[in-house]
C-alpha cells in the first residue's frame, strides 16, 4: 500500500481535491464508500465527499487517486439580483452594456456574476468575436431566470394593485347599541371608496366581540373599553361615551341637570348583565364607592330595556345612541350622571394578525366615519344635539 500525498486541488477541474488516506490497486471505492464516511461513486477516480469530516481522518481505498468535492455550503446560489444581473448580460450581449443599464460598476458585475457560477458549479458564458453567449447551461438557466423574474414582477405588480384598490372580505364586529348609529353609515362609505370589498358586520356584545377577535374571527372590531390599560390588539380611540339616567317621561321623576352616582345607587334600575361593559362599569364605580346596586330587572338587550322604561317600568343607565330615539319621540327623559370615576371608550381594535390588503384602508375608514357621524349629529354624544322633531 502506498500512501497519498497531502491534500492538493485538482489541477483541471475546480472544486475538487485529492483525499488525504491509503490508495490500494484492485480494491473497488464503492465497497469502501459507507464504512469511509466518503459519499458518491467511483467515476474516473472522482468521489464526492460529504464535507462533514476532515480529509484527515478519511481513509479510503482505490486503484487511483480518489479527488472530492466539499458539499455546497447553505447559502443563497441565486438571488433574484445575480439573476437579473445574469439575464441582463446576455440580453446585451456584454458585460459593460449591462452594467451600464444595471447602473453598476463592471467589477461588481463580475464578481456577482463568478459567485453565481461558483455556487452552481458551472461556467454560464463563453466570450466570442459577437461578444457574451451562454453555454449550454447558461441557456437553460436563461429560461428559468426569466420566468422567475417575471413571476415575481407579477407578485410585486398583484400586490400594488392591491395595496392601490383594496378587494376581499373584511369582517368587522359591532356593538349593538352602536351598530343603529354606525352600520349603515359605514356600509354606505366602504361601498363608494372601496367597492370591491365586502364588508361583513357581526353586531354583539362587546365580550363577545372581543372573543372573535381573539379567535381571528374578525379582523376588527368596535369595542368598549372600561379603564383597560393594555390590549393585544392595535387600538384606535374612537370616542368617550358619557353614561345617562335614563326614566319614564311621565313626569313622576322630575328632571335634573346631573344625577350623583350615589344617588344613583339608591334607585330600583333595569341594567344588562355583568357580561355588558355599561354594567361592569357601574358594578365597578359602586364597589370603590362602598356602594350596592339595586338592580330591579335585568336585561342584555338595550331595545327591550328603553321599551320598558317609556312604558314606566323603572330606570336604566344607558349611552345617548341606546335611548335616542325614544327620546326624540318624547318618551323618555335623560339625565346626565355625574362623578363617575372612569369613563365609558369606545375604540376600534384590530387584530395584529389581520393581513388582509383591505384592513388598513377599511380601518381609515371606521375612524372617519365615526368622526363624521359626530359631527353631523347622527352619532351624538348627548341628545340635545339631535333636536326633537317639530309636533
């Protein structure tokens, strides 16, 4: 047995170096392959080694000397700039034509060009008297480079127009005492700025709004919010809701400028259950105050409750949007509660995992248009600004 000279690199094809072990004639490399840690088949007296050992302490047996090619390492071979830099070249015919388009350095050019070549083991170009030509890899790689290209020229361009004219569905939740000020509004608004985006609106309570929402069930929704510091949600304040005594019109509770909240506490009231942000609230306000409820009935829906006080069934505790129109109609009176100690937000909350092109442009939306509608007085935050009808 004779043994091999030190490690030294092919002297015709790049990449490869000889193996550093024992060469023996007659013993076939492929029975010695597994046991060597040496991966690949015998051609020629080349095999590929699998570059997880050090040569050193490979030891395998040929009848000629054994030359091998380290693994590619992992990392990026064609990145979409060396294949437009690729294409480039050839559509040009030259390398200084296609760095004068690239607006690049020539050098650059080159030297992305031999990593490309490099990492995908092959030369791509041949220089002749009419300039650059590919070689026979260098024209297969020419098709894939242009449809990869164009693929992603196409992804770029679907994504602008999207960005540009927002489409799909978006799903947004909407409190019930809420959703007869904003929905129709609002519906109106998406159909005129985004009219290939379907809106999809979900009216419950606030809790169970929120439970979408965690649940990516909705990507947003209108929420109220009682003394919350923190939220997993991308928040937009929309506005405070003062809170009113709501009371029969009948004139056995004469109206006042402003109602104390322990003088509150001391009236038979028909409020939702603790599942109702109103009701947390005030459930709150009482126990820091000392304070008990005296709750006479209970009720989750705001349109049964303002029936039932106009017909003179006690009093309830409401934002202006739950009552306004029974006040309007003179059914009701309304009586601002005074000294609360936190207030009733409302806010629009977005789920961070919505990444539906819509949301942003649909988001801007709800915004403005809750600011519009206070404006105009058709989501009122105190109901003198929306004036009783004539008659």
């Amino acid at each position: 047995m004779q043994r091999a000279g030190s490690p030294r690199a092919h002297p015709g094809r790049r990449g490869l170096r000889q193996v550093q072990g024992w060469r023996q004639r007659g013993v076939d490399l492929g029975g010695q392959i597994g046991r060597s840690g040496v991966h690949g088949t015998r051609t020629g007296g080349t095999a590929t080694y699998n570059g997880s050992r050090s040569p050193a302490r490979v030891t395998v047996f040929s009848d000629a000397p054994i030359w091998i090619r380290d693994a590619p390492r992992a990392t990026p071979a064609m990145d979409l700039r060396r294949l437009r830099y690729f294409v480039t070249i050839l559509e040009t015919g030259s390398f200084s034509q296609a760095a004068e388009r690239l607006h690049v350095v020539q050098s650059a050019l080159s030297a992305q060009i031999q990593k490309l070549e490099d990492s995908l083991g092959t030369r791509l170009f041949v220089r002749d008297a009419h300039g650059v030509q590919p070689t026979p890899s260098g024209r297969k790689l020419l098709g894939h480079a242009r449809r990869i290209l164009d693929m992603v020229a196409a992804a770029e361009h679907d994504l602008r127009q999207d960005a540009e004219s927002p489409r799909g569905i978006v799903r947004i939740g909407i409190p019930s005492s809420i959703s007869r000020m904003m929905t129709v509004p609002l519906l109106q608004t998406v159909e005129q700025a985004h009219p290939d985006v379907t809106l999809h609106v979900v009216e419950a309570m606030t809790d169970e709004l929120e439970t979408l929402l965690k649940q990516n069930r909705l990507e947003m929704a209108i929420l109220f919010t009682v003394g919350e510091t923190g939220s997993p949600h991308l928040i937009d304040p929309l506005r405070d809701e003062p809170l009113y005594l709501v009371s029969p019109a009948d004139g056995s509770t004469p109206p006042a400028r402003a109602v104390p909240f322990p003088e509150l506490a001391r009236m038979d009231l028909v409020l939702p259950t603790l599942r109702h942000r109103v009701r947390q609230m005030l459930s709150r306000e009482a126990e820091q105050r000392g304070l008990a409820l005296r709750i006479k009935h209970e009720l989750d829906s705001m349109a049964q409750t303002v029936q039932l006080i106009a017909a003179g069934n006690g009093s309830s505790v409401m934002i202006v949007s739950s009552f306004i129109e029974e006040w309007l109609a003179g059914r009701v009176q309304a009586t601002p509660v005074s000294d609360l100690r936190t207030a009733a937000r409302v806010v629009l909350a977005t789920s961070h995992g919505a990444s539906h092109s819509a949301v942003a442009g649909i988001r801007d939306l709800v915004v403005a248009t809750s600011a519009r509608l206070a404006r105009d007085g058709t989501w009122p935050d105190r109901p003198e600004s929306c004036p009783r009808p004539p008659g």
